[in-house]
C-alpha cells in the first residue's frame, strides 16, 4: 500500500518564519497549504504601494509571493468583521500599542482548525519561534494559543519543536520530530542559516512587522476615533483611512486629514464625496478631508492650514476651495498658517 500523504494547513504571513515553516514541512512530503487572514490591519500592498518612500522595494503581497516562491496554494480569507471583538475587547489584554496579539493569534489559529476540519486537513503549522515577540511567543504563551483556539496538539511550530512537548503528527509518526528546529530567542541568524540551506534569498525583512495596531502612531490615530466618537468601534474605510495621509486635530468638533503625496491625495480622491474637503485650485497642494463637524471658523482654521501645506505657502493670501458632501463648492481667501503656529499637540 502507498504510504498516506499527510495534509498541513499552514499561517502564512509572508515572513521568512511563516515560509520556513512551510519549507520543513515539505522537505518531509507533507502537502501543504496555506491561509493569510485580512483583518483590515495589514501593513504591506496599501501604504507602501501608495506612497513614493521606499521606491527601491518591491511592491508585493509578501504571502501571496511566498506562496508562489513555494509552490503552494495560499487561502486569503476576510475576517474584518469576525475580527473586530478580537480588537475592542482582548481577553489577554495589548502589547505596547492596540495589538491583542496573544487574542489574535488564537483566534487565527482558531479559524485555521475550522478550515482545517472543512477541508479534511490533518494539521496546522504556524512559524512561531519562542521568545520571539514578547507576547505571543512566550514558552508560557505558546500552551495558551494552542488551548484557547482549540487546535491543542494538532498545532505544530516547526522552528521550535524540538523545545516543546511533542505534538499529535509528532507521536504519531506524520513529522518526523528530529528534523524539526530548536530555534529560540531574537536572534535571526538561525534562521537565515537554515534560508541559506533551502536556497530562500528574496524575503521580507523582519524588522517592522506586518501589522499597523503595533504602530505607535496608528494607535494613538485609532485611540482617538474611538474618542471622538464616543464609542469603540469601526468600519474598514475608518482604518484603511487611518493609514494614509497626516492627520491633524485642531479641536474635538474635527480632524483632518491631510495628503502627503500625489499617491495619497489620488487615494483620498475615493473618499471626499462622503467628507467636506478641501484643496487649493490656484497650486500644488493637498487634498484635506474634514472628519466631524466643524464650525465656519474651524473650517476657516482648516483652510489656513490646508493652505500651509501647499506650493504658494509663502504668499500673503492664497485662495482655498471647500467642498460638502452633494453641495456646491465654496471659497475662502486666506493666510496661512505658519509652521510653528500649528501645536504638536494637534498632530496625531
């Protein structure tokens, strides 16, 4: 009789752990596929495709590439709505920004045993490595995300293996266990070592991460929607919008958001039918969205400062244009604002 071909689904972020994970497992004829989880959240494929900084990195969905690097099918699945509970409200709480990640990660790997159940796979591998991340990849932590996602010993982490219990394709004799990896701590040489042995050169960087809720700015941006609107909560254009552009609070009543760049202005486009806007006809500048409800003169302190921004900042006057949602367009003829007239406090 043929030897059975045991079946893996694997988390696959597009980082060098996820893909090495992936990689060890084939080198043992595992089939193996993979899932990439959208929460809204995701750091590559927006921001760095939009914005001119970088220009020498490719831009790329680093799973979707890896994947294919693989030779694998990758499963993008949306959780945006399923995930919203994981992030108002984490059992174990936030790392040093808004990133639930010992919350998050059980949740994916929860979801990845569904799949996993649905489509009569026989295990999950993730690239988890201990002492890693501070708060999810902790030798205390890694029991609590197997017990809490339900997976329990069908989750196997093929970097670290050897350093915990052995798991179910472990014992049972699907992975052989001393082909596994006994990687641990921050280091990353180990890591490249072993990407070295497979022939893996073209990967994403560690450094950065792939997730805007460990960003300190983004999450302070987050923390102050949740407070202006008296309420925590969101929608994905809230989050995506929180993503580009520099955003500015003058006053309580409202915020704005500010393009940076030709790229952000063209995504702001999408968005300033559903928000008063601003632009200056007569120059280069940006496109202002006004989130909230401004007085007249907050939006003529919106002008001032949209007029900062843009190419004819040091005229004496220049001439902005403020547009309602579904109502004609309107001018005022300002000064600008001086840099050093707008507060730090202001800017988020």
């Amino acid at each position: 009789m043929a030897k059975q071909q045991y079946k893996a689904v694997a988390l696959l972020s597009g980082g060098l752990d996820s893909t090495l994970a992936v990689r060890v497992l084939q080198d043992q004829s595992i089939h193996v596929e993979a899932i990439n989880f959208y929460t809204g959240f995701c750091v590559e494929g927006h921001t760095h495709a939009i914005r001119r900084q970088d220009q020498n990195k490719v831009k790329r969905n680093n799973a979707l590439w890896a994947a294919e690097q693989l030779g694998i099918k990758l499963h993008i699945i949306d959780v945006i709505e399923e995930y919203k509970p994981v992030l108002l409200a984490p059992r174990h709480g936030y790392g040093s920004h808004l990133n639930p990640c010992l919350d998050c990660k059980s949740f994916m790997v929860g979801k990845a045993l569904h799949w996993m159940q649905e489509h009569d796979f026989d295990f999950i591998i993730t690239g988890e490595v201990i002492g890693q991340r501070p708060m999810s990849q902790r030798r205390d932590t890694l029991p609590v995300v197997a017990r809490e996602s339900g997976a329990q010993d069908r989750l196997l982490r093929p970097l670290c293996a050897k350093l915990l219990p052995p798991t179910l394709p472990e014992r049972e004799g699907w992975v052989d266990r001393e082909r596994l990896h006994a990687f641990n701590g921050r280091s990353r040489k180990p890591q490249m070592a072993l990407a070295q042995h497979y022939k893996i050169t073209d990967y994403a960087q560690p450094a950065g991460g792939c997730c805007f809720l460990t960003d300190a700015s983004y999450s302070h941006k987050l923390a102050d929607l949740w407070q202006a609107r008296h309420r925590r909560d969101y929608e994905l254009d809230d989050i995506m919008l929180l993503k580009v552009g520099r955003h500015l609070r003058p006053s309580p009543d409202f915020k704005m958001i500010i393009g940076r760049e030709e790229g952000e202005n063209n995504f702001l486009e999408g968005y300033r039918h559903a928000f008063i806007h601003l632009r200056t006809p007569d120059c280069t500048g940006p496109l202002v969205l006004i989130d909230g409800q401004p007085s007249h003169a907050d939006l003529e302190l919106a002008a001032r400062i949209t007029a900062r921004y843009c190419k004819n900042r040091d005229q004496a006057r220049v001439r902005v244009q403020i547009t309602p949602p579904d109502a004609a367009a309107w001018e005022l003829d300002v000064a600008p604002l001086a840099a050093d007239a707008i507060p730090a406090e202001w800017l988020l």
